[in-house]
C-alpha cells in the first residue's frame, strides 16, 4: 500500500489512546496551554501539499511545524507555493505541558524579504 506510506494516522494513535482513557475514567477533557512562539526558519522538508514542514530556526533548532487552513500567510497566497529552501518567519503554538506529535501549529506565516 504505497500510496498510504506518508499517511500520519499513526501519529494520532497515542493521543486518541489517552483521549479515549480519560473518557472511560469521567473525566473531561485534557486542556493544554500554548505559548505563542515566533521564529526565523529555513524550510527543509514539505509532506502533504504543504500541510507539514520540517524546518531549521536560526540557532539550528530543527521544528516540524503545521500548516492548517486558518494560517495567515503574507507574501504567497497559500501553502501550495512554498518550497523548500525558502526563508520564513513564523508564529507558532507550542504546547507548554505536552507533545505536538504532529508538529506545532503555525498562526501566522511570513516569506521573509516579501513584506
């Protein structure tokens, strides 16, 4: 089944796993609070149009970033135009308490040079 070979479902498991036990014990939902990154990235990596960058900040930090419908992008119109190689400055949420199995999720994202 190689068409299936990139599909990320897997990495949903262990979070539905805790989701589905705190259910059965009554109790609500987890809640985790963000803090509100920003960071001056180069793109190393694009998986599934876009939606999962895999990038290195400055300082060589390496981020798996993710680029849901709500991002507001300046400097290209969508994420169907990013390439990798390409310089950005992002605001991202990174969960304080918890992992981000999927990467963190971009809110704003900036071509650099393009403003």
């Amino acid at each position: 089944m190689h068409e299936y070979k990139d599909w990320d479902r897997g990495q949903h498991l262990s979070a539905m796993a805790v989701t589905i036990y705190r259910e059965l014990k009554g109790e609500g939902p987890e809640v985790v609070p963000y803090a509100e990154r920003t960071a001056v990235v180069r793109i190393d990596k694009i998986t599934e149009e876009g939606r999962f960058l895999t990038v290195t900040a400055d300082g060589g930090r390496q981020l798996l970033l993710r680029a849901a419908g709500d991002v507001n992008f300046e400097g290209i119109k969508d994420r169907s135009e990013l390439k990798p190689g390409m310089k950005l400055k992002v605001i991202y949420l990174e969960p304080t308490k918890a992992e981000a199995p999927l990467g963190f999720d971009i809110i704003e994202l900036d071509v650099e040079g393009q403003q």
